[in-house]
C-alpha cells in the first residue's frame, strides 16, 4: 500500500492559500462596486483613464451616505488673495452650482480621495506608478506620435497641445460659470480632452491628482491643472499639499494591481 507524505500535502495546500490570498487581494473587483469609469492596464497596473468623476462619487455617497469635509465646512476652497472658503462650493457643486455627471470630482481631500478608490476595490497610485505612468509610453503598439519606450517631457506626449491648462496647452473652456473664478476657466468633463501618453486622458492638466506619496508634512499631488501653465505638468515639478486640503482644482484617479493569471 502506498504511503502518503503528509507533510508534502499540507505544504501544497499551504502554497494553494497563499496563492489564493494574492489574488483576491490584488483583484479590483472582488466584491467590489463597479467604477463607471473605463480602465487601461499599463505594466502590472490597471489604471482609471480618466480622473474621478462626479458620477462615481455619487454612487459612492449613496451606499455611505458620505458627506465631504467640504461640506461639513459649508465650503471647499479657491485661491485668489490665498487660499479662501467658497460657501457652497463643494464635489457636488464645484462652482457653487450643480454639475455633470462627467466633471472631475474635486473639494475632497486625501484621505477622502483614498477611500472612494477603496469602495470600488482600487487605490491612490505613488508618486512613482504616477510618473511612470504619465511620462513613459508602455503601449506595444502606440498610436502615430508615439514611440514604446521613450519618456515624453508631458504627460500628453512631445507637447502640451492635447491637454487643458491656463494657457499654452489645447483649445479647451472649462466650466466654471462666469466671474466664478479670478483667473482661467475652470476644469472640463472628463474624456474632452485628447488622449496622451499611454492612452490616458488629463494626467497633464484639468486638475491637479493626489499620490498616495508623503511629503513635506501633505501629500504630492501632479499634473498641474486648469490654474496652471504646461510648465506645472512636468516630471520635474513635484508639489506637495496638506492632505485635508479640499481645493476646486485637487482631484485624483485611482488604480488597481492587475490580476496575475
């Protein structure tokens, strides 16, 4: 009669659960609510094209009934003279009014940002992930102006053109109503802009985006935003923020750890 190594058995089984654990761990959708908002996988991470929108972050507040610190505060933040309140102003209503459902959500802060990507099985990216994704092109076959391999000087490839910003960038209006704000347009929806690096849409510009990065005391956010020239939106320019700052041009994206098959 054969013997059996049991030791061999429970071994096996041990490696299985390990296995097992990872991959629920590193899945985006185990049990998590679907994100409206259409992914790209760069590397071993799958990414938001676009930024957090206002749709998803409705889904969000109705399962939690979530109530920003904005909100609570009975107004997030513009800069003009610094850094002022505007009452009203919230991710609901950017500018004091309400707003489409493809606008980038803004007025949260990190810890906010952190934990909508956490309902929907995700998280904030690293300074690290953020520029490797926006500056390297990864795709096999990218699209004409394009090359695999190289690093682009913006997160829109050679040149700024694709992006929305203050000035020297595309041919965007944001949204901000008129006289809202004391300088540029404010942000615009979501997918209005051109695709750049990588196939993703406003990593340069629109709004700047929390890491999950700490430094100086806040947190790094990137890619500039509406406020700013193309300048803002390089490699180089690495801005830090106080994480429970909730500003009209501070928005995120989230990303996942791709699912090892």
């Amino acid at each position: 009669m054969k013997k059996f190594d049991f030791s061999t058995i429970l071994f096996g089984l041990l490696l299985t659960a390990i296995a097992v654990y990872f991959m629920l761990r590193s899945s985006p959708s185990q049990g998590a609510p679907k994100s409206s908002i259409p992914s790209v996988q760069i590397g071993n991470l799958v990414w938001d094209q676009t930024e957090m929108t206002i749709a998803d972050v409705k889904t969000y507040a109705a399962s939690t009934s979530f109530i920003s610190a904005a909100e609570k505060k009975g107004g997030g933040l513009s800069y003009e003279a610094g850094f002022v309140q505007k009452p009203g102003w919230s991710w609901k209503t950017p500018y004091g009014v309400p707003a489409k459902d493809a606008e980038p959500a803004v007025h949260l802060n990190q810890k906010e940002a952190e934990s909508i990507c956490r309902y929907y099985g995700k998280r904030l990216p690293t300074d690290a992930e953020w520029t490797n994704a926006a500056f390297l092109e990864q795709r096999s076959n990218p699209p004409a102006g394009y090359t695999k391999g190289q690093r682009y000087p913006f997160p829109g490839g050679g040149n700024p053109s694709v992006s929305h910003c203050l000035s020297g960038c595309g041919d965007y209006k944001g949204l901000a109503p008129v006289r809202a704000l004391n300088r540029g347009t404010g942000h615009v929806t979501t997918n209005t802009t051109k695709p750049g690096v990588n196939g993703m849409y406003d990593m340069g510009g629109n709004v700047w985006e929390w890491t999950a990065t700490e430094r100086n005391g806040g947190f790094i956010t990137r890619g500039a935003s509406w406020w700013y020239g193309p300048e803002r939106q390089q490699e180089s320019d690495v801005e830090s923020k106080p994480g429970d700052i909730a500003v009209v041009y501070i928005g995120f994206r989230c990303v996942a750890d791709a699912v090892k098959q």
